[in-house]
C-alpha cells in the first residue's frame, strides 16, 4: 500500500451496478411475513422508501420497534430470521442487475490512485458478486462490506490508507454526509440516480457521469 497516493472509495448500488429497483423490495418481502398488522407492513414500507440512507440492521430495527408485543428472546430470533431472507433476496438481486463497465477504464497498475470499493452488502455477498462481474479486476481484494456500517469502515480505510486526496464516488446522500466528515470531495454518479436532482441543487452538487470523471482525474 502506497501511503502517498490518492483514494477513490465507489459505492455500488446505483453506482457500478444498476441494482436499486432489482433490490427495492428485497427487504419489504422479508418483513411480510413477520408482520403482525396491515399498518404495521404498511407503516415499514413507507418508512423503507423514505429513508435509503438507513443500514438494513437499522431498518429491521424499526421493524421490531413497531411490533409492540415481541419478547427480546423472539425479537432476536425475528431479526435474524429477517436478515437471513435479506441476503438472500438482495444477492439475487444484485447479480442480475446490469454493470456500467465503466468501471473497468479505472483499472490502472501504475496510477496515483487507490481503489476501494466499500458497500452496504456484506463481505460474502461482495465476494460472490466480485467473481460474477470481475469487480477485482478493478479492486482486486479492496473490497469492503458491512457490518460495521460504513460510517465505521470509511474511518478504517481514511486511518489506513492516509490518502493525500480522497473521492467519494457514489449516489446516496447518508454517503455524501460521511465524505464531508472526511473532508472528501464527494462525486454524484448520475448514471443509475433516481429522483435526486433536487437534493443535489440543494446541496450544491451536480450529477456527473463516471466516463466523464474518469477524464478529469490526473492519470
């Protein structure tokens, strides 16, 4: 590891892969059948959609917190039951979603530049969907899931690598939270974006596309 260099950290979803309709329903399926009450399935779905930037741990959290008359013992054994189904739905999922090869153009031996690909899936997952798409032709073995969150690894891979210049590549806002708490220069892919044009107004961001920032780093 080359402590001088700079660090490009992608996300995945919505980013390299085009993944987020195929996994929208993932966790709304693997709740359905845990749920007590119409309204409670109804209260999650919409608490789901509205927060994309929550981790599923603490979405499922939320899920059990509306279920008002789980014991601890069962709500452990509910949370993990959900999670099981979770990995499950989401891997297949992702490995039928589609790839920007894009992502491929960033595969240089002798560059400046580090690549870490760090997702809200998890390290077997990662693995898996690695071998079906070649992402380690990219990343070789940077590649980093969750638990712990991402807040948590981003942390570890700023400590580790000591970058002298840090991109977030990515499309989700609780990303773009933790790029400003690391004083990273946060990029927002636009190919897969869904509906965030005004939230990067607000934030004074712009959509870019991933050939377009490829041509602007310093190879």
């Amino acid at each position: 590891m080359n402590l001088a260099q700079k660090l490009l950290v992608f996300d995945m979803d919505g980013v390299i892969l085009d993944s987020l309709d195929n996994l929208s329903n993932c966790l709304i399926e693997s709740v359905a059948k845990f749920c007590t009450s119409e309204k409670v399935y109804q209260d999650f779905k919409e608490y789901d959609i509205g927060n994309p930037g929550i981790s599923r741990f603490g979405k499922v959290d939320y899920f059990l917190d509306l279920q008002k008359n789980v014991s601890d013992y069962k709500r452990e054994t509910v949370y993990s039951s959900i999670l099981e189904e979770f990995d499950r739905l989401s891997l297949q999922a992702r490995l039928n979603s589609d790839i920007d090869e894009t992502i491929f153009h960033f595969a240089k031996s002798d560059s400046d530049y580090n690549l870490v690909l760090l997702s809200n899936c998890d390290n077997q997952q990662l693995k898996i969907i690695s071998a079906q798409f070649g992402l380690h032709k990219v990343f070789e073995s940077r590649l980093i899931g969750t638990p712990p969150s991402k807040e948590i690894r981003m942390a570890q891979i700023m400590e580790d690598y000591k970058p002298s210049k840090t991109y977030s590549i990515s499309d989700s806002e609780s990303d773009a939270t933790i790029a400003r708490k690391h004083e990273m220069t946060f990029v927002f892919i636009e190919r897969f974006a869904r509906d965030k044009g005004e939230w990067c107004a607000d934030n004074e961001l712009k959509f870019e596309k991933m050939s377009d920032f490829h041509s602007t780093l310093d190879w």
